[in-house]
C-alpha cells in the first residue's frame, strides 16, 4: 500500500471518521487545552490502484522549552484492505515529518487496530517505531454489543452484575441524567475518588469545558451525565459520549459513603440502556489492564467491567518514531521514572 498524498485540511473533515479521538470535535476540545489541532486529508492507493481517502488528526504541543510532539490519538485510519500495518505506519510518519515543525521531537501513535492478544506486535527488523515508555490511551478495553436485545446483553452479564444493579434500586437508589450545571457535583466526587485509589484527574475546567460545546461549529456528541443519588446524598457518577454507533463510558467516581448500595452497577446499566436507545451498537467502557492479574494496581477495574459481559478487545499500544533521537530518549527516562512511581 503506497501513502500518495497527505494535505492539510479543514478540521469538520475529520467528524468522517468512524472514533470520537479523530472526530474534529475532540481537535476543538483538545485545542482549549494547550494542544494544535492539525487536521489532514491522506490518499492511499494499493497494487490493484483502489484508492481511499482517510481523514487525520494530528495533535500538537509544547514538550519542552523550544521543542514539541505530535500524537494521533487512534489513529492513522486505514484503508478497509489494508492488511500490513508497519509500512503504511512508517509512510505517514515519514510525509508527516515534512510537514510538522521542525522543533518536533517524537511522533507518537496510538493505533486502532485490533490485535488477538496483549502481546508487543512485531515490527520490521530495522523499523525506526519504538514501544512507548507509557499508552496514552487504553490499549485493551470491553466492548458490548448493543444490536442485541436488552434482555441478551443483561443475560451476558455475571450473575452477581446483574444482582448488583437490582440491589441498588431495592435500596432506594435512583439514577437520573443531570443537567451540566451539576458537573461541579460530580468533580467532587471525582476528587474523592482520585484521592481514594491514586490517580490523576483534569481539572474543574476541563470537564465543564467537555459538557458546553460552544467550542466547535461542526458535528456534536452528545456528552451525558449520569448521577446515583440515596435520599439526599449524590454517592456515584459517570460521563458518557454518545456519537453515531459509538458509546463510550469516559470517567466515573463515587463517594465514600454507602458504596455497599452499589450505585456503580446501576449507572452502568442505566447508560447501556440509553446508549442503545440512541442507536449506538457498541457500548466502549473505555479501558482495562491487558489481563486478569490479581497483582496489577487495577486489578479491581478489570473484574469491575469485564463483568458487564462483551468482548475484550487488544490495540497495540502507543508507539513513538523519534525525530530528534538524544531529546527523545531523554524524555524517555522521564517518562520511565514517572510511570515507576
């Protein structure tokens, strides 16, 4: 497969593609956010000369004083014939070190092609593309299958899923969408998550940000927000995107207090429902460790989602093609030592 032309574009072109990550209003949002949104059209043809055009987007920002990167988040979208993933890989890197600044010191990509395993693809002997120190996006996830009926896709799930999500409307607890004035409501319960289980949230502004979409003219998901409130207590959120045959669980938290009421499990099956509603026919619950490792920190999340049934799904992780080799494997280290502690 040859790469026969790559040209800038204007960033709409990009709601073509098929993922939310590629779409022009994930460009826009990310935009407000210390990134360059560079929008590409790119022509590839193979031997028998069929041809097909794939939008890209490319984001771009500072890494260091006076240097920056570029990262395709799921992405590059490849032609449906195409079959070899290294050379079409190493193509688009290539045209697109012409274009980029000068100053930029890695590609990084985030590809969205399935794999059958966890394992590191293989790469060509002398390809430049190395694994990166740290996946940008989840390179495994579950996915559930939405054109079924409702009754299948509950009976797919584990028994005590399903029990679960029963329990917490027993208990009293209800589940409703929110409007985006109650954001604030739910980044206190993300706080308290964060701090419970050690992990790095956005701030205030960038999820409220998410939910106002006066940022963009093109084609909108539809951003919802989903509360669990017991009396009159707020104990569990979560945030979905819903856009064409696609929904995806984006974040979720809980507070400290009655999580033996479950409010998690029904959030979920809430949202499943109302995504299938909508007409999406995959439900992305958006991230989990490559496998069933009792000893991983998110141990807990892979049982937590692969619960709710559907199918595990592989991508080969973020992978790097340096441009400016000494800068990158300096921050390589960097990344190294903050991913250790």
């Amino acid at each position: 497969m040859i790469l026969k032309r790559i040209e800038k574009t204007d960033l709409s072109v990009c709601d073509s593609n098929s993922t939310f990550l590629q779409s022009g209003f994930w460009g826009a949002f990310k935009s407000r956010f210390d990134w360059e949104a560079l929008p590409f059209i790119v022509e590839w043809e193979n031997n028998e000369k069929q041809k097909e055009v794939k939008p890209l987007l490319v984001l771009h920002r500072r890494l260091l004083p006076g240097y920056t990167l570029a990262y395709i988040p799921w992405g590059p979208e490849l032609p449906s014939w195409c079959i070899n993933y290294n050379t079409p890989l190493l193509d688009l890197a290539e045209k697109l070190k012409e274009i980029l600044p000068n100053n930029t010191v890695f590609i990084r990509f985030d590809p969205p092609w399935q794999m059958s395993s966890p394992l590191i693809p293989k790469m060509m002997p002398s390809c430049p593309l190395i694994r990166s120190a740290v996946d940008i996006q989840p390179s495994t996830t579950v996915v559930l299958d939405l054109s079924q009926s409702m009754d299948s896709i509950i009976s797919k799930m584990k028994p005590k899923w399903r029990y679960n999500s029963r329990l917490a409307q027993k208990k009293g607890v209800k589940v409703f969408q929110a409007d985006s004035d109650k954001i604030m409501c739910f980044y206190k319960l993300l706080k308290i998550t964060a701090q419970r289980d050690g992990i790095s949230i956005h701030s205030f502004e960038y999820y409220n940000t998410l939910f106002k979409h006066d940022f963009y003219d093109g084609i909108k998901p539809e951003i919802r927000l989903y509360l669990a409130q017991h009396e009159d207590d707020i104990i569990a959120g979560i945030v979905t995107l819903f856009r064409n045959r696609e929904a995806v669980y984006l974040y979720g938290a809980s507070s400290d207090i009655k999580r033996n009421l479950m409010p998690s499990y029904a959030l979920q099956l809430k949202a499943i429902e109302e995504a299938k509603a909508y007409g999406c026919i995959i439900y992305d619950l958006f991230g989990i460790p490559p496998n069933d490792n009792p000893d991983h920190p998110m141990a807990g999340l892979y049982r937590f989602k692969t619960g709710f049934g559907g199918t595990i799904i592989h991508r080969p992780g973020s992978w790097d093609y340096p441009l400016r080799p000494f800068i990158y494997k300096t921050f390589r280290i960097v990344e190294l030592l903050r991913k250790r502690l």
